[in-house]
C-alpha cells in the first residue's frame, strides 16, 4: 500500500498545502481530508492522481483546512455524474456532526443540475466510534480522538500480515485513545514544531504538538514508525532534518517527515 502525501503544512501555511493524503491500494484510493481549497485538483494531478479515481474520502473534522478541498470536489463529482463520466456511489465517511455540515456546505454551493447528482450519486456515510469498514481491500476502524476542540475522528486501518496505520488527525494521542492505537505499525502524528521552539509558536493552545510530544506518544502506544505531519512552515527545505534530529532524542523507531506530495510504501 502507498501513502501520497498531498499536504503536510498546518491551517495557515503558505510553503505547503495543508495535510491531507492518499492510500491507494492497487487501483483503489482513500482521500483522507482534503485540505482548505482548490490546491487540492493540482496536488492530485502532481501525484498523477486522477480525481475521478477517488471515490471514497473520510473527513476527519470541519477545520477549514480540512474540509475546503471538498467543496471543490462536490461540484465535480455532481458534473461527471451528469456526463456518466463516473459511477455511483461516491462515498463520503464523517461523524455525524461533521456530516451535517457537509450536507449543508452541499445544499449552499450545488445548483439545480446538480444537486440530483448529488443526492442519488453521493452517499455521505456517518461513523461512529468503533464503527468498522471494509475500505482498500482492509479492515479499517473509526476512533473517536476526544479532541479537545471539534469533534474529531481517526481511524486504525489493518494493511494485512499483523500491520496496521494509525491516524490521528491533527492533535495529540490522548490517553483515552492510547489502547486504541498500541502497537500500530505506523503512527501519523501532527507536530505542529519542534519543542526548542515551543515558545514561539505555543502549540499546546491551539491542542497541537511539539515533535518531542509526538515521540512520547508513539512510544506510549509502542508504534514501530511514526509519521510526523500538520507542520508549521517556517524552516521549509530544513524541516525534515530538524524534525528526525530532534525526534531521534525522545523515539527508538524510525521518524519520518514527507514533503508535499511524497509517496510513503508501507510495507
């Protein structure tokens, strides 16, 4: 399985798009969040990911940056529909809060032609916490991340032979969730910056990480590979190699830092 990632910055970064990413399994494709705008079609046409291959997307929680590539993506779907360019179903995963949001975001930009399209070609799925799916070929469970801000769900997804990927969306593993995540293969944790750096930038008050936070939760959950993402933009080309170096401190794994539109094999 390949992990693409489209996005790896934090809400207001201007030298990444903002974090969301790509499994694909063969031909199959899962858009985990799907950034703040329309940089989301040209991420994917750079990844050599054709937008009409993507039919399942599973939205973490309504931050902008989060949910505003979708908007984008609605009114495409809505058009290839129409043009029998695509089969139905596209399928939309979110809590149930988050789903009403997108269902309203979908009633406020949709015109006449296309709201059809959406309302029968487009099914927007609410998860629950526990709630399992059979998505890229793989078992994959919702998990509520008791997110101190909105509501936000994560998910653990099996990738075959005892392996698993963890993700966390965009704050810290909190201890409700620690038996949840234990012992994944790989753990996608934001690190919004680097702990020397903690006070430039406090990201505890915003309910994010410092790269040293991320490490101490990867190895309260025992994950084998942690994944650090939702950064801030600051050191750009430097970031990886001030991230690793800081994380080899306080994490025995392997600490991986993508760029913008890099392809992760997890094997």
């Amino acid at each position: 399985m390949q992990l693409i990632m489209l996005g790896t910055g934090a809400s207001q970064v201007t030298e990444y798009y903002n974090t969301c990413f790509v499994l694909k399994e063969q031909d199959q494709y899962l858009l985990t969040d799907s950034g703040g705008g329309n940089t989301l079609l040209a991420q994917m046409k750079h990844a050599g990911i054709n937008w009409l291959d993507i039919k399942d997307i599973f939205i973490t929680h309504q931050h902008l940056d989060h949910l505003g590539g979708l908007i984008w993506l609605l009114p495409l779907y809505c058009t290839a529909l129409r043009k029998g360019l695509l089969q139905a179903p596209i399928r939309i995963f979110a809590h149930a809060e988050l789903a009403h949001t997108i269902d309203m975001i979908a009633h406020a930009i949709l015109g006449e032609m296309q709201i059809g399209y959406y309302e029968n070609g487009i099914d927007l799925i609410t998860v629950e916490d526990g709630h399992k799916l059979y998505l890229l070929g793989q078992e994959l469970v919702c998990v509520d991340l008791h997110a101190k801000g909105v509501p936000m769900f994560g998910y653990r997804l099996s990738l075959g032979g005892g392996r698993s990927l963890g993700c966390l969306a965009d704050e810290p593993l909190y201890e409700e969730c620690v038996e949840r995540f234990k012992g994944v293969t790989y753990l996608m944790h934001e690190a919004f910056c680097l702990q020397a750096e903690e006070q430039r930038f406090n990201p505890h008050h915003r309910h994010h990480s410092t790269v040293k936070d991320a490490c101490e939760n990867a190895r309260r959950c025992q994950a084998q590979t942690l994944i650090l993402y939702h950064t801030e933009d600051s050191h750009e080309k430097e970031r990886s190699a001030l991230f690793q170096n800081e994380a080899r401190q306080y994490f025995p794994g392997q600490v991986l830092v993508p760029d913008d539109l890099e392809v992760l094999e997890l094997t």
